[in-house]
C-alpha cells in the first residue's frame, strides 16, 4: 500500500519502516525487562499481555508505517487499514469517526514505567 498509494512525505525503504515498527513494538514490551534488584512484574498484569499484543502492533504499524505519507495519504492508508482490519478479524476496531491518528491507545498502564 505505501509503495502503490501513499504519497511519502520523505522517500522511506522497506526495511526502514519495519525497523521503525519493531522499535515501537519493542517499547512497550521494555518494562517487562527485568532490572537488578527489581521485583517481578506484576502477575495481573501480566495476564493482560495476550489481549494487548493486537493494540500494541496496530499502533506501532499506524505510528510507522502509517505516518509517512502526506495528509492525503492519511485518509487512504486510515481506509485501508479498517478494511484490512475487518478483513483479518481482528477484535481491535477503531470508533467510525475520526482517522485511526485520531486515537490514543489505553492499555490499562501496562505499557507504564512505573508498576
């Protein structure tokens, strides 16, 4: 979709927004790495992870490769990737108004540096 209908607003390679993607993704999977002297991460929170792998990918894929196109391409890639998401079955839908920029995730805190 970015090579065919996306207007970048700066020329990017595949590489570089999968790379960018991994790095975000890769954020939010930070607090869980055990620190020296640190206790555990907390079990109820860690119980969550299986539901907030989906909302954590579909921000960093809006965030990355979502967001390098024109404003323009917003609307086209914001249309896609609704079709894509209904298409894939996904328990993650966006409100219908707005664009999915629009949007802040919540994951309960999970994603916090402070437990």
């Amino acid at each position: 979709l970015v090579r065919k209908s996306v207007n970048e607003v700066i020329t990017s390679m595949d590489s570089n927004l999968t790379f960018s993607l991994l790095k975000l993704m890769d954020c939010f999977f930070q607090p869980l790495v055990p620190k020296e002297g640190a206790r555990g991460y907390p079990m109820e929170k860690l119980r969550l992870l299986d539901d907030l792998i989906e909302p954590w990918f579909i921000f960093s894929l809006v965030w990355s490769v979502g967001c390098t196109g024109d404003a323009a391409s917003y609307t086209i890639f914001n249309d896609w990737l609704r079709q894509k998401m209904v298409e894939e079955k996904m328990t993650l839908h966006f409100p219908d108004v707005g664009l999915v920029y629009d949007y802040q995730l919540d994951d309960a805190g999970f994603s916090s540096t402070s437990h």
